[in-house]
C-alpha cells in the first residue's frame, strides 16, 4: 500500500517519513536547480548520490549500488525523473540480493528484504513512483529491461507541484506527452480490468486538463499540480494493468536512434491507435470524440517532428518492436510486418 502526499510545499513532509540514515539518489540537474539541498536540508543523517544518468544502464545501478553500500542507509529517496526513480529501484534489487540486473528480468525475482524507498518525482510524465518495475537498459545493446518486484514498489510518493516548476519546457512537453501515452495505452491494454480502467481514465481527464497549458509553457500551480497527479494515476493503472504497441515501437527508436522517449512513443502513438479502432474504438471515443486527431493536434503543439530514420532501417525496428514485452499487451495482435505499416505510416502521414 502506498501512501501519496500532493500539494505545493508538500516535500516538507519528507522528515515524517524518515528513519535513520537516508540516502538521497538524484543527478546533477536537479543539484543545480536547489532540489536536492532542499530535501537533504530537512534531514541531519543523509548522504546524496547524484551521479544518475538519463535511460541507466546495468554499469549505471551498480556503481550507485556500490556507493549505497559504503553509505549502508536504512532508507532510500529517490529524488528526480524517471532516471532516478528506475535507478533507485534498481538498487534495491542489488543491495538485497547482489549480482546484476539483468538476473532480475521479469516479475518477483527479487531475492531478500528490500530497503524502504521514498519517490519524490520532479517530471510529470512517467509515473515511475508509482510502479514497482525499473527499466533499465543493457550497456551493450541498450536494451531495456522491465525488472520489477512488488517489495519495489515505493513505499511513500511526495507529489510537489513546486519540484516541477524547474523543468525546461521540452522536458515539461515530453514528460506530459509520456504521461498521456501512459493513460492511453493502460485504458485499452489487454490486462486492463474495471479498476484498472478506472485510474486510466481518471488519469487522462486530469492530464487533459492541463495539457496545452504545460505544452504552451503556462501552467499554472495548479495545473501543474494536476498533470503531476495525473501521470501518477497514470502509474498506478499501468502497475495494475500494461502498455500496447506504441510503447513496443518506440523502445527501437530510442536504443537505436536515441530519440528521447516521449517523442518516441508519440511518433507511433496514433498509427497505434488507429490500428485498435477496431478492437476498442468504443473506449477511445469515451474518453474524448475524435481522440486520435486530438492526440495529434497536441503533438503539433508540442512542436515536435518526425524522427529522421533510414528507409532501410524499417525492417530492424519492427522485429525489435515485435520482440518488445509490451507489444503482447496490445489490444490488437502485432507482428513484425504490422510494425514495419506502422512506422512507414507514422515517418509519412506525420511528415
């Protein structure tokens, strides 16, 4: 059972939460931006490791493993995006049970008792503080690995509006894009259930609310307040059921092309949904009439553009696609020549 804290201001509450010595997993952006002597300020016994890297790999957790256990804290706090709450996560796995991360691939592979974790996310889009899987990529082939465990699952999500204030504009836009594609795919997914449907849908009205406002740069507080608890619903419908295809896809564009994720997945989001029309076309049109050409106004709004990928490249990115875990979760079956009519209709009708 998690416990979630919202508000502006709310990270004060940090304390309540503690016991003994914390450990502070952040990087170097958010030291810059003050949140990081922020929350350490409000705790005597802390340590900060603030060598997270965006998309960590194995090599990336287990040198933060190795700091963790020079440090040997009774709590972890995972203080950023994505990055450091996966990063957190994954530490977890090695402090309780050694090895690497690749030996934790899959659900409940986890070995021992598992440190306390305390999420305090500074995006909103991805939803990590509330889900119990760490994605994490192999150094080789950056390959990502969804390794999860429900002792991961953060014990306590500090939900400050103020911490989000400091994103760049194309992180706000990414991060909320993600979020959407969260809420929208978990809604249609396969292992969706009626509770799990419930927060999908509760998560889109939330992120709909607030969307333009993010991707023009005017959200307010509240605003940003309620994109920030919408991409955690959002979380917590994909703990409780899956992501589709869109998902599946855009995890070859980011390996191989370093497309950041949001843009990713927003590359293929609508072609995806396009091919569920005929499969969950009634749920799409529950959540908004004209939902695909909404998600692609809000694309164009965020301003972003179609990703330059070789023709010749088509063919590699859809059987990585259809090897993608997620991808089985789609509520319309996939194969490799499905991906392969989905990113040439993405590359071209978006151009």
């Amino acid at each position: 059972m998690q416990t979630l804290i919202k508000g502006p201001g709310s990270l004060s509450q940090l304390p309540v939460h503690l016991a003994g010595r914390a450990l502070v997993i952040s990087d170097q952006g958010l030291v810059r931006a003050g949140h990081v002597q922020r929350a350490t300020s409000l705790w005597d016994d802390v340590a900060v490791y603030d060598g997270v890297s965006e998309n960590p790999t194995e090599s990336d957790v287990a040198r933060c493993a190795e700091f963790a256990r020079e440090i040997n804290p009774d709590v972890i706090v995972a203080l950023g995006g994505g990055s450091s709450l996966d990063t957190a996560k994954g530490i977890l796995f090695l402090l309780s049970g050694g090895g690497v991360m690749s030996d934790y691939r899959g659900h409940q592979m986890g070995k021992g008792d598992m440190l306390p974790l305390i999420a305090v996310p500074t995006t909103a889009g991805t939803g990590s503080e509330c889900q119990s899987y760490a994605i994490i990529s192999r150094d080789d082939s950056h390959e990502k690995m969804a390794c999860g465990d429900s002792r991961a699952l953060a014990k306590v999500v500090i939900l400050d509006s103020e911490l989000t204030e400091s994103m760049p504009l194309q992180v706000a836009r990414l991060t909320a894009l993600d979020a959407l594609s969260h809420a929208l795919e978990s809604a249609v997914c396969r292992k969706r259930t009626p509770e799990s449907y419930a927060l999908s849908k509760q998560a889109f009205f939330k992120i709909k609310g607030a969307l333009e406002s993010v991707l023009t740069g005017r959200a307010s507080s509240q605003q940003r307040g309620e994109m920030l608890e919408g991409a955690a619903l959002a979380g917590q419908a994909i703990e409780a059921s899956m992501l589709g295809a869109a998902h599946a896809s855009a995890n070859p564009l980011t390996a191989n092309f370093n497309v950041v994720h949001g843009h990713a997945v927003m590359t293929t989001l609508p072609a995806v949904m396009r091919r569920n029309l005929e499969a969950v076309g009634e749920i799409y049109e529950e959540l908004s009439p004209d939902l695909i050409a909404w998600v692609e106004r809000m694309r164009d709004l965020a301003g972003l553009k179609v990703p330059s990928i070789p023709q010749e490249k088509i063919s590699q990115l859809a059987q990585e696609a259809s090897e993608q875990w997620t991808g089985q979760f789609n509520p319309v079956t996939m194969t490799k020549n499905d991906y392969v009519e989905i990113y040439q209709e993405s590359f071209s009708r978006w151009a």
